[in-house]
C-alpha cells in the first residue's frame, strides 16, 4: 500500500495517522517547513488537512507532484469568491452574495440584501475569525483592507444547522454519513449530534448538492457541506474540501471514520457506505484542560489533541455513542459538573435533540 503525505501536521493530521495505522497505511503529517527530502514523498500520494498555505521548499515540491490529490480544488474552494461562484454556477442554493469592492457599495448592498449583512475574509478566517456582522450604522468598524478581499452575504435568520459528511472515490462512487447537527457559538462549532434516521427529505437535498458539488470538481476524498436549515429546505453556507470537526463523531459513532474512508477513498480502496445504527454526541474541547475524571464514564471516548491549552483553541474532543438515547443523555447530564460552565448550554441543546 502506497504511503500517505499529509500537508499540514494538525489534529485532522494526526487522526489521520491513526486511522491509517490498523490498515498497514503509513500516513506522514507534514509541516509546511519540512524538509523535502526527509520524506517519502517521490512514492507517497498527497492529501491535506489545510486549504491553503504559503510557499515554502516543500509546497513548491508538492505544487508538481502527480499524485497529490485534489491539488486544483483545494485554491478554488479555499476562496470563498470562487467557492460562491461554484455554487452558484450548479444553482445550488446558498445565502445571497456579493464580492465587496468599496465603502461606496454599502447602501446598494443593504438595499439588496436586507438590514444584516456578513462579511466573510475571501481566504483565511476560521472558528469565527475574519468575520463580521454589520448593520448599517456599523459599516464604519470594518477595517479598510477588507474592501476587494471580503465579500458579504445576507444575513439568514435559520432554524439550525446541519453538515453533511461525505466521499467520492477515484470511480466516482459516493457515500455519505447521515446528517449531524451542529451548535457554533461565536462561530466555533461546539456540540455535534446525528441520528441514525435523518430528516429523509433533508438528507436527500444535502446528497444531492455535495454530489453535484464533488462530481463537478471530479474530487476525490471525504467533502463536508455546512448548510443552514431554513423554511425552503438547506442553503449552503461553506465547503470544506477535507476531513472535518462535525464529522469526529464518526470516530466511535459509526462503522468506518471519516478519516479511514478519507484514506480509502484516495488509495482506491474499497468504498462502503458506513453504518450508522446508533445515536452519536461530539462535544469539543476548546481550551479547556485534560480532567481525566471523564474518563469514569464508559460511554464517554476522549480524543485529546496534546496541544497548549489557549482560549478559543480547539484541544480536543469527546465523542459518546450509544443504542439508548436515555443511556446518552444520562451520560451527558454526569458530564456537565466535569465540564467548565460555559459547555452547559450545549449539552443541553445536544439532549433536546436526542429528546426530539
């Protein structure tokens, strides 16, 4: 079996890594300033867990590598003006847009996109970083380099959010995980919960558009598709063209990880739809540190990062899956004294739905 290069030596890389492990793959996360040489990378095929990055000796090496998969997506989809453009180039629902040029552009932005608007940083900017949410009396706070590099969208008064997990293979086969439902908090994701029964009008929407979106790009790999739930149906509001954060449930949660059907799929591995028979909760870790009383708890997986605890840093993660849902939310409740105060909120919006 051919190695795997990772290009970025995060936690998506490091789970990765140990997903590769029980099926003899050796899989390397790399930094950006490795050294080239240092790496197997002439026999390697080439994935990543980042979008974009600089140019360093390694990227220049990699930017020509025949078997870096994805190599073309990942600049399209990283700008979110290209990305947008993509959307809507397949008429695919998302939130209505527009490249922001210059100050003067505001009053016709408003008119057209109603009293709220968001604006998004082109490239860059993530968990809730490079973002803002302007009326019109506050367009005055956006600092001026934003203009040519942001664009904003309208915005949408949502009834919740929900990802979609999914990959296609080489052959151009599908599979998709059911629908989990995500809680942000100040943009950074914070609670995840699936059901094995999704919403089946939902689910069939959501594999619909990232089929579309995947076929289009001839991607390769596991795809998430962040969507807003409004009266309509889903609107798209990003790609990520990588394994994901909503998508760490399916550590424990389901037959086959996303980060072993990401591997699979660009090795030309077999390429079965996993089996999700449980209920599944994902509570991140963000900075808060290691209690290892969690631990008591034996539906309770600790996935820890081994990072410098910071705040507003994700540090690691807890997946919890089980056949009861009474058994889940039970477990939950016996979380939350363990748990920093702030979690509280979201381990109670986990139980309403696991209760729905």
């Amino acid at each position: 079996m051919k190695p795997v290069c990772v290009l970025g030596n995060g936690q998506l890389g490091r789970m990765l890594r140990q997903a590769g492990e029980p099926l003899g793959i050796a899989v390397y996360p790399v930094g950006l300033d490795a050294e080239p040489e240092a790496l197997p990378i002439a026999q390697s095929v080439i994935t990543a867990e980042i979008e974009r990055w600089p140019e360093t000796a390694l990227t220049r090496e990699l930017a020509h590598h025949s078997a870096f998969v994805n190599r073309d997506i990942f600049p399209r989809l990283a700008d979110r003006l290209t990305q947008k453009q993509l959307l809507d180039s397949l008429g695919l629902a998302t939130a209505p847009w527009q490249l922001l040029e210059s100050a003067e552009q505001w009053p016709a932005v408003f008119q057209r996109l109603g009293e709220l608007a968001i604006v998004k940083r082109r490239t860059g900017g993530y968990d809730g970083r490079g973002q803002w949410r302007l009326r019109a009396s506050e367009t005055q706070t956006l600092p001026a380099e934003c203009y040519g590099e942001c664009i904003v969208e309208q915005g949408i008064a949502f009834s919740g959010e929900v990802s979609l997990v999914g990959a296609r293979g080489h052959d151009g086969k599908t599979v998709f995980y059911p629908l989990t439902h995500n809680l942000h908090q100040d943009g950074i994701l914070r609670t995840s919960v699936v059901l094995p029964q999704p919403d089946a009008a939902q689910q069939q929407q959501a594999e619909q558009m990232l089929s579309a979106i995947m076929n289009a790009l001839n991607y390769v790999g596991v795809m998430a598709m962040e969507c807003f739930v409004v009266p309509e149906g889903l609107l798209i509001n990003e790609l990520a063209p990588r394994v994901h954060n909503s998508g760490h449930w399916t550590q424990n949660g389901a037959s086959i990880s996303q980060f072993e059907l990401h591997l699979r799929a660009i090795l030309g591995l077999a390429l079965p739809k996993p089996v999700v028979s449980t209920p599944a909760v994902m509570v991140n870790l963000i900075g808060t540190d290691v209690n290892l009383d969690w631990l008591q708890q034996p539906l309770v997986h600790l996935h820890w990062y081994e990072k410098e605890v910071r705040p507003g840093r994700k540090v690691g993660h807890l997946n919890l899956a089980d056949v009861s849902n009474d058994a889940l939310i039970q477990a939950l409740h016996q979380l939350v004294p363990l748990l920093p105060a702030d979690y509280a909120s979201g381990i109670q919006w986990a139980t309403a739905h696991l209760q729905a």
